[in-house]
C-alpha cells in the first residue's frame, strides 16, 4: 500500500526520529502537499479546491452498501464519506485529546480501561489497534505486551497518527509501529497475524461496516479475539433524552470554544445516533465470522464493549 499521498493541507510537523516499520516501506509522509499538483499562479486554496481533498489508504469495492449512506444525520453519495470524515479528523487532532476529557468529563479513560481488562492482552503478544487515533489504547497494549511483543497503532488519518505516534514515541513506547490503513481492508497486515484487534471509538466513521468486521477477522490469528469500544443506544429511555440534549447542544459548543468547529463535533453526535444498536453490531460480528460475540454496557448503555473471536 502506498502512504506517500494522503494528506491534511497543515500537517502535524515532527521532530521525532522516524522509525521504520515491517508493514511500510516507506516513512510516514509529512508536509508535501498530495493528491493535486499545485501549478504556478494558483493558490494552495484553489489547488486543494478539487475533489477528492484527501488521498487516503484504499477502501473495500463491495456491494454492501448502496449508492448512498448517512454522514451523521445527512444523506452523502457513498464514495463521499472517507472524505468527509478524514475532513473531521484533520480538523479536530490538534485538540482531540483534549475534547475527549472534556465531552466525556474524563470517563472515556474509564470505559478504555475496562475494554483493556476485558482484552486479556499478555506478554508477547501481537496487538493490532485500528482507528487507533491519539494512540490511548496502544500505549497500554506497549507496556502489557512487553519487549517480547508488538503493537501496531493504526488509523486512515494521518493527523491523529501524527498525533499518536508523537506521543508514543516520547513515551519511550518502542514495541509499536504506526501504520496508515484504512479498516475497511486493512490492506498492509497479513492473514491471521494479531491475537487481538481492537477499535475504539472508531467503527462508526467507517462506511462500509461489514467489510471492516470482515477484514479485522481476516488480520486476527485462530483464537484471537476483537474488541469494539463505541458509542451505543442508552438503556434507560429518560436517560437517553437527558444525553441528546447534552450532546446536541453542549457538544457543538463546546466544539466551538476549543477547537473552533462546531461541525465536527455536531457530526459526533449525529454518527453516534446513526451507529447500529447493540444486538445489531453482535450481529454483525457474528456475519463477519466471530464466534461467541458478547457485548458489556457501560454507562448505561452509553457506550459498549463488543468481544468476538476467531475460533
Ligand atoms: N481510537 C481513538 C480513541 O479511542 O480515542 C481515536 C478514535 S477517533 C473518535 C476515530 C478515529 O477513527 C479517527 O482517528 C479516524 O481517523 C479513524 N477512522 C475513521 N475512519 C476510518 C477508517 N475507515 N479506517 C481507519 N480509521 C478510521
């Protein structure tokens, strides 16, 4: 897979050490504008006018989906939605850390350790985290699997991967690579080499679900299992009512103040309304091959763990 050609207008600017990873063959791009070509007397701005914005890591050709699909609550044509959604993460990974503790009041730290604890990570291990973004849960996975292991923090955007691999690298995390892959194939790993995949927060950006299960399921040794941390339907029904007016109005807000962008953040709201409930992603799980799926509310059904495994 090539790496060399997605890329943010500004890119996350590095003064670590590059590291060479099995999966590429190359470093991770940094600050050459791709995708178009700007020619003399045209400006960034209308040179990065043309669709598409972002080359990003290819994605499955499949028939499951149909010539549209939601982005949050609107109706884009589907090859739209990568785009749209690499638009968010660029804009939001300066300040994603940040909003994440901030929306969440700090409990997303609590629900990621609950999804390690239930992971049964160990020493040696293989460990493939996709949509792994700021890189929260891989440098867990670092320290658990331990020298004689690996971690792979993998994400289709390179802002958050930057982010990421910044700060796993002065956290001294030398056990993980940093690979850009797009979930829905999983392009640059090999059939059956993880014992455990995992993906937080990240399933529901995904257009075409069912050929992401498919592919974590392809990339996950015999025996391996798959973690899904997400965003799911709260159980209590005037729970639910209090959460969508917190969501709906304090989000984009807050959206607003720290990261100047209060679309980003009403599109959050909007993906975790439209993400399959919680007995409709185990059955998902169960289509793409998994066996003895079981999920875990956490919040109130908030938010939920999914577990699977290849048998
Ligand atoms: N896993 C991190 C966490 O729990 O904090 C980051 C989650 S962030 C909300 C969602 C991540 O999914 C972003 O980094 C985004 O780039 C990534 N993403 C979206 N679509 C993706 C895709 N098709 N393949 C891989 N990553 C994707």
């Amino acid at each position: 897979m090539s790496n060399d050609n997605q890329n943010p207008t500004t890119t996350t600017s590095t003064t670590t050490e590059k590291k060479t990873s099995p999966f590429l063959t190359e470093s991770l791009p940094e600050g050459i504008a791709q995708g178009q070509q700007q020619t003399l007397g045209q400006t960034a701005n209308e040179a990065a006018g043309s669709i598409p914005k972002y080359n990003l890591p290819r994605g499955a050709k499949t028939n499951n989906l149909g010539e549209t699909t939601h982005f949050g609550y609107k109706t884009i044509n589907t090859e739209e939605k990568a785009q749209k959604v690499a638009e968010v993460f660029h804009s939001v990974a300066s300040k994603y850390d940040l909003m994440n503790d901030l929306m969440s009041f700090g409990i997303h730290r609590l629900w990621k350790r609950y999804a390690i604890n239930l992971s049964g990570v160990r020493r040696g291990q293989q460990v493939l985290d996709i949509a792994g973004g700021t890189g929260d849960l891989a440098k867990v996975f670092s320290r658990e699997v331990g020298e004689t292991g690996h971690v792979v923090l993998s994400d289709i955007n390179e802002s958050m991967l930057n982010v990421g691999r910044d700060r796993l690298l002065d956290a001294g995390c030398s056990n993980v690579d940093f690979v850009l892959a797009n979930a829905e194939t999983l392009e640059p790993f090999a059939d059956n080499s993880f014992d455990l995949v995992t993906i937080s927060f990240g399933l529901r950006n995904v257009t075409d679900k069912d050929a992401a299960l498919q592919s974590m399921f392809r990339v996950l040794k015999p025996g391996g299992r798959l973690l899904i941390l997400e965003f799911s339907k709260p159980v209590f029904e005037p729970f639910s009512k209090l959460y969508d007016l917190y969501s709906f109005t304090a989000l984009p807000i807050m959206g607003k103040i720290i990261a100047n962008d209060s679309e980003s953040y009403r599109y959050l709201a909007e993906s975790i309304r439209m993400h399959p409930d919680q007995g409709t992603l185990k059955s998902m799980m169960q289509n793409a091959g998994f066996q003895n799926c079981d999920y875990h509310n956490l919040t109130g059904g908030i938010v939920a763990v999914h577990r699977g495994f290849k048998l």
